[in-house]
C-alpha cells in the first residue's frame, strides 16, 4: 500500500502522462499504481482525468490544439485499459442494479466522460447499453424502448451540445412516461436539468451510480403504486 506522499506521486505522474501525451508512460503509471496499492478508481479520476482537465486549461490558453487533445485523450484511454478491470475486479455489486441507455448527445464528439461514467455502472452490475458520441435524438428513444431500459443517461460537453437535451427528454417522455432520465456533463448544473425537465443530474462518474439508483428506486415505487 503506497503512503501518502507517494499515493500524490503516483497520480501525479498519472496526470503528466496525459499532460504530456505520452502513451507509453501513461501505461507504465497505471501499472505502479497498481502495484502499489493505489485505489484504480482514484487513479483514474485523480490522476487520469485530472491530467485532461489542465488539458482543457492549456487548450483554453491556445498553448494546446486539437491534435494535442486527441493526443492526451489517446494516453487517457491507454492508462485506462490497464485501470479498469482492476475497478471492475474491486468495485462491489450494488445490491440494487438496473439497465441504463447511455450516450453523448448529438453534434458533440466528447466522450472521455461518459466513457468513465460507463465503467461506474458496469462495475456496479448494470446493464448498460452504450450508444457512443454523437448519438442522433431518436437513437436514444429507440434504443430504450428497445432494451426497455430503466434509466437514460445523456452526456453532453458543449454549451451548444447540450441545447439538444430539452428536445430528446420530451422526445423520451412522449414514448415512455415512466423513463427517468439523467443528465450529465461539465456545461450542465442541476438547475439547468430541472429546466430541461429531466429527472436527475450528476455531477461526476463517482456519484452517476449513486444518482441513477435513486430514480430507480422512485420508478419501483411509483409502480408498486400503480
Ligand atoms: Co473539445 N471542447 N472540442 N475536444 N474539449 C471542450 C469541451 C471545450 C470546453 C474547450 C474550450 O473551449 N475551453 C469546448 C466547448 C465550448 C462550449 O461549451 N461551447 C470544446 C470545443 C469548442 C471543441 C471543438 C468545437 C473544437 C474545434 O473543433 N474547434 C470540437 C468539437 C467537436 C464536436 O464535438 N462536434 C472539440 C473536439 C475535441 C476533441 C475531439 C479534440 C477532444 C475530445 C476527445 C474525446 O472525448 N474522445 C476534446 C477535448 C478533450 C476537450 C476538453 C479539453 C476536455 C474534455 C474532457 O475529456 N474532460 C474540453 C475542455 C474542458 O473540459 N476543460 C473541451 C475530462 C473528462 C473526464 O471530464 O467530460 O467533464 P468530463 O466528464 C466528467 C463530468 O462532466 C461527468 O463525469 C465525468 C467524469 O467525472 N459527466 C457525466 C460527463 N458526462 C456525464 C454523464 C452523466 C453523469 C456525469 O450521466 C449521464
């Protein structure tokens, strides 16, 4: 088990893999932290994707470019492949899991995001029927009368992006009243949500699971009301 000290290192070198594009190393970190002990949940969130958020800094102050981006987001993903079964391996069943449609909404390419939001409901027994990036609106209504899925849960990056999400909630009620419907991503916050009229907002992976359960259980209680 790594000490503190060492811990902060390890997700610092976790963050610089991504910082600096650097596949390789990204790899190699992801690999010491679980060697060492390092929770991969922590590893992944505090290292990982904290690495792509000053990713966003250095592209906000044009010291980064697209191919930059996809470049970090590309090490991102290969310190990931090596973390993830190791959440999976340690991530405890809730006792509790439903089935969730999960996607980026359309005309927005950002999906690192809803990727680790994925890994969160996987690891707690969901089934999750993933749709990708750049989902068409009626995709995602197809898709959850399709698997009859209990919960939907939609990502979106852009200020612009996310203008779609009011449409397809009322495009997912209209086929389905008794949907819940989850909204996520960095431009959204819980007003703006309620706005839209979905049922619940989550602010990150870690408490997407925690979010969704919640509107499942309502679901189960309103249908044992029925
Ligand atoms: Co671009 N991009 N990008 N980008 N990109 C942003 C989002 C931006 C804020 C950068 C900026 O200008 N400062 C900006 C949007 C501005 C706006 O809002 N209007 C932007 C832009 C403008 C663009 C392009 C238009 C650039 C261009 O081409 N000129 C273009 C858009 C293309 C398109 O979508 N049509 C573009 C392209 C790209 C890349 C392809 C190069 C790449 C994406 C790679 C990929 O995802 N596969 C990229 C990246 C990497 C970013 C930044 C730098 C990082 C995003 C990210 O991965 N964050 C981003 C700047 C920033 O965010 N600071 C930026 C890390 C990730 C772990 O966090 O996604 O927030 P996040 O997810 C969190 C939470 O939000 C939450 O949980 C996650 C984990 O904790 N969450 C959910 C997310 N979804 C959830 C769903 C849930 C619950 C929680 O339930 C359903």
């Amino acid at each position: 088990m790594a000490s503190g000290e060492r811990t902060r290192e390890i997700l610092q070198g976790l963050k610089d893999t991504v910082v600096h594009y650097d596949e390789d190393k990204a790899v190699e970190w992801a690999k010491v932290a679980l060697n060492e002990g390092v929770d991969p949940f922590v590893a992944s969130m505090e290292g990982l994707a904290e690495g792509m958020i000053e990713v966003g800094e250095l592209y906000n102050k044009k010291e980064y470019f697209v191919p930059e981006l996809l470049m970090c987001a590309d090490a991102l993903y290969a310190g990931l492949d090596i973390l993830k079964p190791a959440i999976k391996a340690t991530g405890r069943k809730s006792e509790v899991a439903g089935s969730v449609v999960l996607g980026v909404v359309e005309g927005d390419v950002h999906d690192i995001g809803k990727n680790l939001v994925k890994v969160m409901f996987e690891v707690a027994g969901w089934d999750v029927y993933d749709l990708g990036k750049d989902v068409p609106l009626d995709k995602f209504v197809e898709e959850q009368i399709r698997t009859n899925s209990d919960v939907v849960g939609i990502s979106a990056l852009m200020t612009t992006s996310m203008l779609a999400m009011p449409e397809l909630v009322k495009k997912l009620r209209a086929k389905n009243p008794n949907v819940r419907i989850m909204l996520g991503g960095a431009p959204l916050n819980p007003e703006l949500v309620e706005s839209y009229g979905a049922d619940g907002y989550a602010k990150d992976a870690g408490s997407a699971v925690d979010e969704a359960l919640k509107l499942l259980r309502m679901l189960k209680k309103e249908e044992l009301g029925r």
